[in-house]
C-alpha cells in the first residue's frame, strides 16, 4: 500500500465523519469497503495534483537555484507522484 494515498485515504475519511456529525469512526476500524472507496478518493485526488502549479514555484522562489531549475524539478515531483500512485496500484 502506498504511505500517501493511505495517509490522504485516512485524512479524507477523517474529514467525512466531522461533515457527517456522527460518532467516530477510527481509521482502522473503517472496514475494507469504506477504506477502498477512501482510498480511491485519495488516488483521484493525487493525480489531480501531479502537475506542481506556478504557486508551488512561487513558494519557493528566493531560494539559491539557478534559474533554470523549474523543468528539473517539475519533473521530479511528477515522478513523485507517479511512485506514490504506482505503489498504491502494486498493492491492491
């Protein structure tokens, strides 16, 4: 199972039962078709943020990088999140 689409299943299912006003629920105790549906949700919603956006570079301009460096690193979080997401593909 991959670390992040767990991390970002849980923090979703988390944020349902605070929406739903109901008793809690933990994680663990969700059930394996409740922690699927989560899980693609999680999947969706790391796809959704495989391309890094002109925020994220304005977050981290100031830095010493050469001027350059947004091609290389633009890659690198794609792949990233493509080792996330293939991870989480191989485990289920």
């Amino acid at each position: 199972m991959s670390e992040m689409v767990e991390r970002v299943a849980s923090a979703l299912w988390h944020n349902k039962l605070q929406q739903m006003q109901t008793p809690p629920i933990l994680w663990n105790d969700a059930g394996p078709k409740r922690q699927a549906s989560c899980r693609e949700e999680a999947r969706a919603a790391i796809a959704a943020m495989r391309e890094p956006t002109r925020e994220m570079e304005a977050g981290i301009k100031g830095n010493s990088l050469r001027e350059d460096w947004w091609p290389a690193f633009a890659e690198h979080y794609r792949q990233m999140i493509d080792a996330a997401m293939e991870t989480s593909k191989k485990a289920d």
